[in-house]
C-alpha cells in the first residue's frame, strides 16, 4: 500500500515525522512526563493559579454590597417604568415585592 503514495507525499509525510520526534525528544528531555501533560507551556498551571482570586480579593468584595446596589437600581427602574406609564401600580407592587424576598 505504502508503494503505490506518489515519492513527494511520502518525503513529505517522513519529514513531519522526523520534525514531530525531534520535537518531543527536546520537549520529554527538558520537561519530562510533564511535557506529555501540558507541551512546551509549562507555566500553565502558574497562569492558573494567578487568574483566580485571593482572599484579599474575595474580602475586597465583602465590603460591598453589590446585590444591594442592584435591587436599589432595580427600585428605581420599576419607579421609572411606572411614571413613563409602562408598568400599572399592580405591577409595580408585583414587583417590588418580588425584589424585597430576595
């Protein structure tokens, strides 16, 4: 089967070889298991660990009350929507008491 490719695919088709072995011995000789893991990029799991947050970021968000700003904005929307007459006074209440569980 392999004789009846045409000469140029199977250089072709060697050459990627040879590069792709190359390139995992350089990579398995300087990373090890780990290069099969994750590649050449081997500061994934350091990206990782520096996007998510800490917990001076998670206190930082403790001193404001976002979800109380919101049902505040929410408030005030139903206010506007009742002046501009597009809500009636039953859906405000219906609302408002909706925004008051939460």
């Amino acid at each position: 089967m392999i004789y009846g490719f045409p000469p140029v695919a199977i250089a072709l088709l060697l050459a990627a070889v040879i590069v792709g072995a190359i390139i995992f011995i350089v990579g398995f000789t300087r990373h090890g298991v780990d290069f099969i893991k994750h590649g050449f990029r081997q500061n994934l799991l350091s990206e990782l660990t520096a996007k998510l947050a800490t917990k001076e970021d998670i206190s930082n968000l403790k001193k404001d009350n976002h979800f109380g700003h919101l049902k505040n904005y929410l408030g005030v929307l139903n206010g506007v929507l009742l002046d501009k007459k597009i809500i009636d006074n039953e859906t405000r209440a219906r609302l408002d008491n909706e925004l008051k569980g939460m």
